[in-house]
C-alpha cells in the first residue's frame, strides 16, 4: 500500500502549511484549482501533501490518506461490498488521474489510480 495523497482540510491552511514545513521539510505551493485549491508540496517519493479549506459549508476538518490502487472501479466496487460507504464515486482530474472517496468504519479513505 503506498499513499499517493494526503490531503488536510482545515480552516487554517497557512497554520497548517506552516507547521508541517516546520516539521517536515515541505514546501508548499500556490493553490492548485484541480485539487480543490489545496496548497500541495511533493514528497521525495513522489507523493504529495495538500492542505485545503473545507469546499461546502458542512465540511468539517478530516486527515484524508489517498492510496494507490491498480483499477479504481473495483477497488471502489469491492471496498463497497464489504460495507464501505462511497461518499465520492471514482471521478478524473484531468492529467493527473482517477480518485475516489469511501467512509470505512467512519474514516475517510481515498483511493487514487494513475
């Protein structure tokens, strides 16, 4: 399992920006549109960290892990066969690939195809 995405809502995204460069070395950048304005900084291996503020007013703040997985659409189909809620069906972001959104025991989970 590799995590391609961590993605960090909040409603204070410089504050979070600034702490995890403090702590971990990122670089954040600008807001990136496609990633629903999140600030994003690369890892070395490639992955990325984003920090965003909530898109609708219900949102709440949520630590959300986006992992890797060969076919989306039967990862999505099997996770929901076990029970998985998905809050968010498999949709592109154009040249940057395929995600998804599931609720798993209360927690969120993204799964991320290249």
């Amino acid at each position: 399992m590799k995590i391609h995405y961590l993605e960090l809502v909040t409603h204070d995204v410089d504050g979070v920006c600034d702490t995890w460069s403090r702590l971990h070395g990122l670089t954040f950048g600008e807001p990136v549109p496609e990633f629903g304005g999140a600030r994003t900084a690369a890892r070395p291996d490639g992955s990325l960290v984003g920090v965003r503020g909530p898109l609708r007013d219900d949102e709440q703040p949520v630590v959300r892990p986006y992992v890797l997985v060969e076919d989306i659409d039967a990862a999505v189909q099997s996770a929901a066969d076990g029970g998985a809620e998905v809050a968010m069906p498999p949709m592109e972001i154009p040249g940057r690939g395929r995600f998804a959104i599931l609720i798993v025991g209360g927690n969120d989970l993204g799964l991320w195809q290249l």
